[in-house]
C-alpha cells in the first residue's frame, strides 16, 4: 500500500512532480525546481532541510522488546541507554546483510526501530511470537531532517532543552515551536544535523516553522538528489545499492563496527559472522574517476585485463569538482594510490583508489565539538 507524505503538496510547489520511483512505497522529492548541487552547498556551508519520512519506523515495546531485537541485530541491544541509538548490523543465517537499520532506544521497554527496504518486518513477526512484546508500524510518524553547520543555530532557541548539549546519535523527547516531538541528533548527510520526528498533524506547520527561523541563515529547503549526493560525498553506505553480491558481510562493507560478536545472547547469523571474518571476497572502497560525470553502477572495474571489482554508487561532486565511486574491490587492490580503470557505458575511464570519506575523512564536521 502506498503511503504519502502530509509535506507533498509542499514538494510540488517546490517544483517536485513525486513521479519518480518510490522509496518504502512513500514518492519521493528528488528534485525541486533548484540545482541539486546549490543544495549541497547550502548543507555544506549553513543548512538544508530534509523531508525523510520514507523512512520505515517500527515501535517495539513490552517486556520481551530487549530480548527480541538482541536476537534479530548484530550489536548488543542491552548496552544500549535510554536517549541512545546505534546502526547495527542486521543479517541472515548466512551472515549476509539483509537490511538498513538504526535502533533508538526510549526506555528500558521501548524502541524505535528506523529500517529501510529489507527484511526486518519479517524477522520481526516471526521473533516475536510467543513473546510478551507488541510491533507496530508507526504510519504517523514524519522526520524532518535539517543537516548543515548551522542547524543547531537555527533549532536551539525554538527547543525546550539543551541541544548544543545532546552528544551524536542521542535523542530527546522535547518540544519545538511549541509541539511535541522527539529530537535526535544525526542524519545522512556527513554534517552536524538533526533529525524531528512529529506527528503527521504538526510536520507542515513544523517544516514552515524551521524555513521560516532559517530563513536570516540562508536555509533552504532541499531535495533527495542532493541528500544522495552528500551521503556519497559522506561514504555512507544505502543498502542494498552497496550490497550488490545479495550475501554481501558486514565485513566486506566495514562495518565492523556494527557487529557486537563478544554479547552474550546469541543472534541470527552470529556463527556465519564468525566464520567469515577474515574470508573478505570483497572489500568497500572508494575511486576518484578521470570523468567530467559520474560513471554507471555495477560499471566494472580493472586492472589490465582482470576484473578486480564493481561500482556500486557514483555521483559527479561539484563541491569537490570530482567524479566519486563508492566501489567493492577484490581485498588485493585497496592500497591508496593504486591505478584502475573504470568501463562504463560512456567509455574506459582511469580511476585511483582513495581514502573515504571523500568529504571530510575524519568526519569532524558531525562532530564539531573535537574542534573545540
């Protein structure tokens, strides 16, 4: 069934036709009547604020609730405190990656669970009968997310309570030009930002609300082609677009970080996850193309005659001024500096492997405090 964003008819008057594809069965403005790049750059250099309510949120809650997520996700559920979120990994019996997911912890008995286009409302039904825990899709809920330098500015005088205190991936239930909301520090852009979920009866009076205030800092309203191109800049990983193989680890896409094998309480696919640590057939990377445009996903990669990869995202950076791949390459070709070349449908094209992020890669800008 299809849902819809209350913000539509605001995405039409900004030159959305939400006729493109959809996204978790929700159109998608992908663009506006303005250049995506001038986008980037307002989330660059002040803020832009995004609709992302295509995002699926499940409400987990009961006494079961810890115990069923510590069974379906690779982190450790119970290390998890209230006003905390994590990524985590979530895979198959295989140890294959079968979904996006955040899990935001409210209490000791009740989560937000943020997935996108996988399996998770599946595993979910199925581990949580018999148990003493209740799942519901939150259907009400909208995100609004407002990314750049300037958007603690912009939100802290219109919040009841210390934003410039809240730490990174930390939540609070509060309130914002006098409507309830919960505030969380975050987003997909690679810059300091914040994520508001409201109610669907507060998300335009809130979305004029924060245009409004951000008008004296030049925010601007901005489109999903632009957050596409920032979370590309960003290296942050879309699933299943980085996850090509369809058994791709979580190993093979560095997120190491996103797996707890030491808890306790034994998950979907922890011993698969065990044994194929250290068995990499690929691993993600990143190429700066010699291209005045992006090259094509699932474009192949070689060196001489051997095909050593894919690309598994591209965009052109304008900020940057350079053509990016995010790419999956044989574990033998990840030193920096290394030269290959990219075969598109547009040609053959040289490319080097680089550090990623290509945008700023000590990620200081989501954490500005180091700087101080």
């Amino acid at each position: 069934m299809q849902r819809n964003s209350v913000l539509n008819e605001r995405h039409r008057q900004l030159g959305s036709k939400l006729d493109g594809d959809t996204w978790n069965n929700m159109p998608i403005p992908w663009s506006y009547n303005r250049d995506a790049h001038e986008e980037v750059i307002a989330t660059r250099t002040r803020a832009a604020l995004y609709d992302v309510s295509a995002l699926n949120i499940v409400q987990v809650s009961g006494p079961d609730a810890e115990a069923v997520l510590d069974q379906m996700l690779a982190i450790d559920i119970t290390r998890l405190k209230p006003g905390t979120a994590r990524l985590s990994a979530e895979v198959n019996e295989s140890g294959a990656l079968v979904d996006d997911i955040m899990v935001m912890r409210d209490a000791a008995d009740r989560f937000r669970v943020s997935h996108g286009s996988g399996a998770t409302p599946q595993t979910l039904a199925r581990l949580a009968e018999g148990k003493q825990v209740e799942i519901v899709s939150d259907q009400d809920v909208h995100i609004l997310s407002l990314q750049g330098p300037l958007s603690r500015d912009v939100l802290a005088p219109h919040v009841a309570g210390d934003l410039a205190g809240l730490p990174y991936f930390n939540h609070f239930p509060t309130t914002i030009f006098g409507k309830q909301v919960i505030i969380g520090r975050g987003g997909y852009s690679g810059e300091l930002g914040y994520e508001v979920y409201c109610s669907r009866a507060d998300a335009v009076f809130l979305w004029d609300s924060i245009l409004e205030a951000g008008k004296p800092f030049g925010v601007i309203p901005a489109s999903w082609n632009a957050l596409e191109l920032t979370r590309v800049e960003g290296g942050l990983l879309f699933f299943p677009f980085e996850m090509p193989e369809g058994d791709t680890t979580p190993w093979e896409v560095n997120m190491d970080w996103a797996v707890d094998l030491d808890k306790k309480a034994d998950f979907i696919g922890k011993q698969a996850l065990a044994h194929l640590k250290g068995r990499e057939r690929v691993k993600q990377a990143g190429l700066h193309v010699d291209h005045h445009a992006a090259v094509e996903a699932g474009a192949p990669i070689f060196d001489g005659s051997q095909q050593v990869g894919v690309v598994t995202t591209a965009s052109y950076s304008r900020l940057l001024m350079q053509s990016l791949a995010m790419v999956h390459l044989k574990p033998t070709h990840l030193k920096l500096g290394t030269s290959l070349t990219v075969r598109s449908q547009s040609g053959d094209f040289k490319a080097t492997v680089v550090r990623t992020p290509f945008y700023d890669p000590r990620r200081l800008r989501t954490h500005p405090e180091k700087l101080a």
